[in-house]
C-alpha cells in the first residue's frame, strides 16, 4: 500500500527524486467533446455528460472560467492551450511554467484540502484519479462543483488528455498542435536511438525503502524511447519496492537518479555493492522535467537520450 500510494504521489507531481463540464453551445464543440472523452478508458457518454476516470459523470455546459487543477501535469496543459488566466488554484508542486507560480497554491494534490479548493468558488476542478482522491471527488461533487478525475500514467494519457481539455476549452485545434508537436520529438528521439547499443539503467526514485519504476510508467517508456534498457521492465505496475541486492544481481550499466537521490547513494557504503554506483555511473535527472507525464515529455525524452547516447542527437 505504501509503494501504492508513493507513486501516485509521484505521478501527481511531487519532485521525490528530486528530493527527493462542461458546456458548448454549438454541435461542433460537443462532437469534439464526445470524440476526447471517447479515447478515456471506460468512458461512458450520455446526453449532456460524460464520465472520467473514476467513472463519475462530469456534466456538459458552458467553458469554464474559474479552473483549480490539482494535478502538476494538467496545470501544465492548461497553460501550454492558453488557459492559464482561467486558473485560480493549483498545488505546491506545479512549478512550470514560471507563471504557475502567480497561481494561489492549494497544498497538495493527494488527499487536497476541499475547504480550500471550495473557498475558491471553481467551476471545475481537476484532481489526479487516485483512489486516494475519490473522498476530495465526493465532496467537490456533493457541493455541486463540476469535477474531472484523470489519470496520466502513460505516454498515450497525454494525448486523451489534452485532446480533452482542449475540447473542454473548445480549441482543439490547439490541443492538436501541442500533442503533434511532442509526438514529432519523440518520435525523433526514438529514430535516433533505434539502432545505438541499449545500456540497462537502474531508476531511482525513492531511497527508503527504495523504489523504482516499473513497465507501467511513462518514464520506463521515456528510457525506452531515449535508447535505454530499464532493469525492471519485468514488473508490470508503475513502481515497485526493491533490494538492494536485487539491483546488485542485475548490474545495471548506469543509475539514474535526483540530485539528492544520487547524493543519497554516494554517501551510503552499502550501495558500493552495485557495479554502477561503486564506479559512480550514476546520471542526474530533473525530476520537474522527466516526472511530469505532460507537455515537456519530448523534452524529457531528449534530455534522457542525451544522458544515455551523448551526441546522438543532432
């Protein structure tokens, strides 16, 4: 439960390896709308609402004004769509873009304070699909706020999710360019590296216990795409408490890590029995860049390939 509950923390938006609806008046702006929430997992759609990731119905109606959007990567998307002076609320954890941080910070995004986020009088509010944020979905709903409960776990939740919002903000043309755009650079990245040898990397997330990721995560796709070879690709889920021997026995060729995760290596002994470490093979990342499954993902991407495949990409 606690490496559960860590990743969807994670995925949420906070920077541990680092550290550590809707209306349309027009019959076009619903097509556009029931064609996003079309690609949602499970979806189902009725007349005048749809349902998201917690199979909730969101209902349908006017574009919204006044957004609080509790999840770092839809913060992201909002303003990257030009919706950024419709947000009034956002967690302490939504960074990028520099103006985010104009946006009064709520607290967190898991488990939010509902008080908060309904002192702020929203029109809709966007929390990550975390079963730890079903109670916050409950009482947004049961005090009659429009809420939207989405899940970004994967590189392909990216896109249904901004063709999503860009309905919801009736400028899909837009969202179409921002997800072309990203898809165009990883795509690039991923050519670039096809053909390169694949050095096997060990990520690290969390020191204590440790963590990493597994198959089910958008960052084991972003190593895949940048040319690498995750160690735990076997697990299936998107992150998994692991030995220390176990990664030893695995012998990863590199470790990727935080700035203070890696100092968190480098100063313990006990990590000198991994091949990687010991040789201090151990690539810094930022977390606010490659943890984010959002806009920066062909960012994220080229910044990982360059760790891994130095000149590769020019």
């Amino acid at each position: 439960m606690a490496v559960r509950r860590l990743w969807r923390v994670l995925v949420a938006g906070i920077p541990l390896g680092g550290v550590s609806v809707l209306f349309f008046s027009t019959r076009s702006a619903c097509m556009a709308l029931a064609l996003a929430i079309a690609a949602c997992r499970d979806s189902r759609t009725q007349s005048g609402a749809a349902s998201d990731d917690f199979g909730d119905l969101v209902r349908v109606g006017a574009p919204p004004t006044r957004i609080v959007s509790l999840n770092p990567a839809t913060t992201e998307i909002l303003f990257t769509l030009g919706a950024g002076s419709r947000l009034i609320g956002r967690t302490k954890y939504d960074l990028w873009p520099d103006s985010a941080k104009l946006i009064p910070s709520l607290g967190d995004g898991i488990r939010p304070n509902v008080e908060a986020v309904l002192a702020s009088h929203p029109d809709l509010v966007i929390l990550y699909a975390s079963q730890d944020n079903r109670p916050a979905a409950s009482r947004l709903r049961a005090a009659g706020v429009n809420t939207l409960s989405i899940k970004i776990d994967h590189i392909s939740d990216f896109r249904r999710t901004v063709q999503l919002l860009g309905a919801i903000l009736r400028d899909s043309i837009r969202a179409k360019a921002v997800v072309d755009s990203v898809y165009r650079t990883l795509d690039s990245v991923r050519s670039a590296t096809a053909r390169l040898p694949r050095p096997s990397v060990f990520w690290h997330i969390w020191d204590a216990p440790i963590i990493t990721i597994g198959a089910g995560s958008f960052m084991n796709e972003l190593v895949d795409i940048a040319g690498g070879k995750n160690v735990y690709a076997d697990i299936r889920g998107p992150s998994a408490e692991i030995s220390l021997e176990d990664i030893a026995r695995r012998n990863p060729d590199f470790i990727l890590a935080g700035p203070v995760g890696k100092a968190q290596i480098t100063s313990d002994s006990r990590w000198r029995i991994v091949r990687a470490a010991r040789d201090d093979k151990i690539f810094v990342v930022d977390t606010l860049l490659v943890a984010r499954p959002s806009v920066r993902l062909g960012e994220a991407a080229v910044s990982l390939a360059n760790l891994l495949h130095p000149g590769a990409l020019r």
